[in-house]
C-alpha cells in the first residue's frame, strides 16, 4: 500500500531461517528452550493438564457464544439477522467443518502459536462462501519489518491480505511460548513425580553390612532382597537380615516434603500466563462461594475480552465487503457467560419493566420467550390501570 502520492522504494521483508531459528520454528520443531534445559514442544505442553484446560477452557467458551451481525446507526447498533455471514458462521464454513470448529480452532492456534490463527476465505463472485483453515506452513505471512505490514501466501502464491482471517497473540507471542518456563518446570515435576514412586528417583532403604562384602555376595544379597521383598504378593512380610545386616529406610527431606505445592505453584503461574484465575482450572484452594461469581467475571473481562474483540476485528475485516466496513460490525454475545440464574434473572427483569428502563417484550427477549401484543408499550405493571390482560397469547 502506498502512502504516498510518490513511488517508495519496496522495505525487506522479513526472512526467518533455519540457521537462526525465532520462537514460532523453534516451537514447530520442538527446539523451545526453557530455563531449567527442558525442552518444551507444543505437543508435550498440551500434556501438562493445566496448559490443556486452560486451551481448551479458553478456546470453546469462545466458540459457545452466539454470533451476531449488526449494523452502526446512530451510536446504537441494530441486529442484521439476514446477513450471509450469519450462514457460515453459525453453520457450515466449509463441507467438513462447522462454524464451532473453525472458531475454536482459530483460537487455539492464537493461543498455540505465535503466528496466530489464520483461515482463507474462499469468495465466489466477491461473496465468502468458504472458510478453510491450513495446517501450518501452508498459509503463512511476511512482515514489513518499516511498517509493520502483513502480506500472505497460500502455498506460496501471494493472496490479499482481506482474504485471510487472522487472529493474533498479544505481545507478538502466544501464552504457550510466553510461559514455556513455567510449562518446563512444570514437565520436570511431571516427569519427577514419575520417578519418585518407583525405583529410579529415591532408594526406599539401604541395607548396610559390618563387614566388606565380595561382588557376587552383593549381587545375590540384592536378588534375594528384591524377591523377598519387592516382588508381588510380598506385603507386610518379615525381613530377616544376616550377619548383623541393617535395613536403614530413607525418608523425605523437607523439600521433598513441598513437592505437592511445587506443583499447586506452577498450576497458579501458569493459569497466569493465560490470565485464567486459579479456580477455572481447578485450583480450589482460595475458591469460595463467595467470589465464584467474582472470578466468573474476572475471566470474561480479563481473559476472554481480549481474544473476543481481537477475533470479531479479524472476522469483520475479511468478511465484510467495502462498502460494509465500518456500518456493520461482528458481535460475539457475552451474556451467555454473565447470565445469573433464572430467579436473579427475573426479579432484575421486573425491576427494569418496573423502573419503564425496558418495556415487557425487551425483558421476553431476555429469557428467549416471543413478544405479545401490548408489551411494546413502557409501563409500570405495579401501578398503572392500562396494562393488557393477561391471557394465553399475552400473558407476561
């Protein structure tokens, strides 16, 4: 795009190598190094539970929510149930994918990779009648290293960049890379744990002898230990030792004895990383009845807002045409997430009918119910005369 009335010289793009790999390859190839030595892959990341919830936890509650298509007038924006994007959006993007798929998948690489989350947007006649998402290295990106322009290729071939839906991470990282040390730590305790109740982390004793022993005594003392002793079905047997022989068991030091809150600490730092609180994931030990509810909002704002505004921008700008930017706008609907229950719910309604906030038809829209005849009508029920009778067809 040029600016200015006169030609620029073209800027160099961005080159990534293999000789000097940036995060996003060394993600791909599983060459992420982390502060401890582990190196953390996507795949063996998404075996660490917490990474995994909070993925998906991320991810589908972003893909639950209802779409909406509305139009800008006059500071208020009014719904467009009609427009055909609604039609991929909430059906069939493609033959083999529904719109839930191809959003929830979007996000999960927004979250996974630090390329973001990319789909093509196949348009027949100037309309988007598909939305294809390829696996990675097939549509990819360059990036103006003087302005910070993005031009794209699908299988090399260079495309318009309003053909391509595109999702991108914050601070120019994805959570999983931004948090690999956590995650690395996170995969040694893992695989520690593992080693811890078997043989290979800690001994259970030391069986010390008075005297010297030859390397074939050892060897036999060590079997018949072991058959005695460590085979199955040799519970709560007596151990009989000899040659004044002693069995000194070995216990737990006290970092030993934290291990379980290493772990509990990395749950917290890395649903951190994600900006989930601690309780979304699992992590009950401050969750009360009290701020449940607080921490429900707290994910909303802080956590899925974010990825919502980021990806209804994405959506509208390669969805809508020319002539629709800017007076039409694609809106995900957050009161699925903040809906109290049915009883809060009806007493707020009241109160707004009530207080003439909404009108009766407004407040049914609410819990799904159709409008009656009358409802349009902004009246106090509690104390005007002119309000309609309730009946079959009209009963509030």
């Amino acid at each position: 795009m040029n600016i200015w009335p006169f030609t620029r010289k073209t800027a160099e793009t961005e080159q990534k190598s293999l000789t000097s790999p940036d995060a996003l390859m060394e993600s791909i190839f599983g060459l992420t190094p982390t502060s401890i030595g582990v190196s953390v892959s996507a795949q063996e990341a998404l075996a660490v539970p917490v990474v995994a919830n909070a993925i998906q936890l991320i991810s589908e509650a972003v893909a639950s929510l209802d779409i909406m298509v509305k139009r800008r007038e006059n500071g208020a924006e009014i719904d467009v149930p009609d427009h055909p994007v609604l039609g991929l959006l909430r059906g069939e993007v493609n033959d083999w994918t529904t719109g839930f798929e191809m959003i929830r998948q979007i996000v999960v690489d927004g979250l996974t990779s630090d390329a973001g989350g990319m789909a093509w947007v196949n348009r027949v006649g100037g309309e988007p009648r598909e939305l294809i998402r390829y696996r990675t290295g097939i549509l990819s990106f360059d990036i103006d290293t003087s302005t910070g322009e993005r031009r794209y290729k699908l299988d090399s071939r260079p495309i318009p960049a309003r053909d391509v839906i595109h999702l991108l991470p914050p601070l120019s990282r994805c959570p999983l890379t931004l948090a690999r040390n956590a995650i690395g730590i996170a995969v040694a305790l893992d695989r520690h744990a593992g080693r811890l109740f078997t043989r290979g982390a800690r001994p259970g004793g030391v069986l010390s002898f008075p005297k010297g022993m030859g390397e074939e005594s050892v060897k036999k003392a060590i079997a018949a230990w072991r058959l005695s002793h460590e085979s199955e079905d040799t519970g709560s047997k007596t151990a009989i030792l000899y040659d004044g022989a002693e069995f000194m068991p070995l216990t737990f030091n006290s970092t030993d004895s934290q291990f379980l809150e290493n772990r509990r600490f990395q749950i917290q730092e890395i649903a951190r990383a994600f900006n989930i609180p601690g309780p979304m994931v699992g992590d009950l030990e401050r969750a009360t009845w009290s701020n449940s509810e607080q921490k429900g909002r707290e994910f909303l704002s802080y956590c899925l807002e974010p990825w919502l505004r980021g990806l209804e921008g994405a959506l509208g700008r390669a969805l809508f045409s020319d002539d629709e930017r800017g007076s039409l706008v694609i809106r995900f609907d957050r009161d699925d997430l903040t809906r109290a229950d049915l009883s809060t719910r009806a007493t707020v309604i009241n109160s707004l009918i009530a207080s003439q906030t909404i009108n009766p038809n407004e407040g049914r829209d609410w819990i799904g119910l159709p409008p009656r005849d009358g409802g349009e009508a902004f009246l106090n029920p509690n104390i005007s005369t002119d309000v309609p009778p309730k009946g079959p067809d009209n009963a509030a």
